[in-house]
C-alpha cells in the first residue's frame, strides 16, 4: 500500500507490516535540501500514524545511501546560508526524533556512501543498520568547517565510544563497511547483490514478532541517552548555523564542489 509519493520520499507499506522508507533524489546522491527534509519528516510522521506497522525499513534509492546535504544547494546560498541551515537542521533533527521515537524498529541497509549530518545521522539514529561490502561511511562536518549534526553529538559516542568518536568528527576518515563493523557502528555487512534481500529479510522476522515487546525494548535502549539527544539538538543546530556564515565554512563548501583542498584560515 502507498502512503506518501512525493518523488523525493517515498513510503509504502507491505500486508506483513513493513514499511519502506526510501529516500529518493538518487541524481543527487539523496543529497538534503530543505524540500527533502521537510518530504522526509512528513513521511516519518506518516509511519507514526500507521497502525499496521511493525517495522520501517530505510534505505536510498541510486548508488548512494545519502551523501548528507546538498553541498551545491547550500554553497548557493550565500548570505542567506546560515538562514537556509537554520531550517533546514530543524526538519532534519525532528525527523531524527521520530525515527527514535517511533515504537517500530527502523531498519536501515547502506549502500554507497553514508555520510554528512543527512546519512551518517540517519545511520547512528537506527535501530539494526545493515552495510553493503563496498559502502563507506564520513561524517564530514568539520572538513567543510561545520559541525555534526542529527543527534549525532550524543548518538556516535554512545555506539562507537568517545574516543573514536572523536577521531571520526575531528579528522573525517572515510570508514569501511568491515570498519564500521568492528567499531559497532554498523550491524552486519552483507555483499552488495544481498543487500535487498537481506534487509527485507531481517525486516520481515522482525515483523513477525511481538510488537509491544520489540516496542517496549527498543524505547528502553534508547530512553538511556534519549533526553541527551534531543536536549543537544538545539545546540548543534545553533552551532552549525553560526558556522555556516564563517568564511572557513563557504570555503569548505567551495572545495568539496571544486574537487579539491580546502584552504581554512580561521576567519
């Protein structure tokens, strides 16, 4: 059954529970921009509404999973980008909420690259995350000289350790699929033919079980570190928008979309 088709989020939901939700700007690696944003907060909003549900299965469309923001829509901006961000973060941080509030498992399989507050966010905010061998995974904020996002401050420390976590946001490696298993960042990695079938697999076991009690499990887990998440994010959206009207930041931007270095000098 179709519940949302808006061409940039797509949500359907199978007769055995599972919802698909997936994330459908595949020309622009699922890249985030506000309309995207607000598409996929409608859609996790949606799920919640749904009585039928008992697992949402996330995945994107084309060969990336997400490559995090629109890093062209946002270097357009100009001026007004810290503005732009402003907006933008908030649609993505209370999508993030529910997908953390929601009482079914979310279910996220990573094809390509993950990365950027929009997909390294989204995959620290999942419950089970399965990874295609060939998929990578970059948080990337600090190298355009912005900060993470997504919850992403308080969810990767608690998944990988604050060590590692600071290694990851400080220096931006870009991690394996077999890297992001061994730190716990990702659940399973499977080969890239199996991905599909494998995440549609695992989502309808889960399916199958008993719903109050996969609920009732996943809030606990979570209800650990759930007031931290959300109490942080209104600090990480002031602290990227600030960042994003810095001169460092523009040429972050600059030099992702030019293939090259960036050239930061403080200002």
């Amino acid at each position: 059954m179709k519940l949302i088709d808006t061409g940039q989020v797509l949500l359907d939901l199978d007769d055995d529970g599972v919802g698909h939700l997936r994330l459908n700007r595949p020309e622009a690696s699922n890249g985030m921009d506000v309309p995207f944003l607000r598409a996929l907060y409608d859609a996790v909003m949606r799920a919640h509404g749904e009585p039928g549900l008992r697992v949402l299965l996330l995945t994107g469309e084309g060969r990336n999973f997400c490559a995090g923001g629109d890093v062209k829509t946002f270097a357009s901006k100009g001026d007004a980008l810290p503005d732009y961000l402003r907006e933008a973060t908030s649609w993505l941080q209370i999508s993030v909420q529910g997908l953390l509030g929601l009482q079914a498992p979310v279910v996220t399989a990573v094809q390509g690259f993950a990365a950027g507050g929009g997909g390294f966010g989204l995959v620290c905010a999942s419950d089970i995350v399965l990874a295609a061998e060939s998929a990578r995974f970059m948080s990337g904020a600090t190298r355009v000289g912005m900060a993470p996002d997504a919850g992403s401050s308080v969810t990767l420390p608690q998944i990988v350790g604050v060590r590692k976590a600071m290694e990851i946001f400080l220096t931006n490696p870009t991690l394996t699929a077999a890297d992001a298993l061994d730190i716990g960042l990702v659940t399973r990695v499977v080969p890239d033919a199996d991905l599909h079938d494998e995440a549609l697999a695992l989502a309808r076991t889960l399916a199958a079980g008993a719903p109050k009690a996969l609920a009732a499990t996943k809030r606990l887990v979570w209800s650990g570190l759930g007031g931290r998440v959300e109490a942080q994010l209104p600090e990480e959206a002031r602290t990227v928008a600030e960042l994003s009207g810095t001169a460092d930041s523009l040429e972050g931007l600059a030099a992702v979309i030019e293939r090259r270095a960036p050239r930061f000098t403080g200002n």
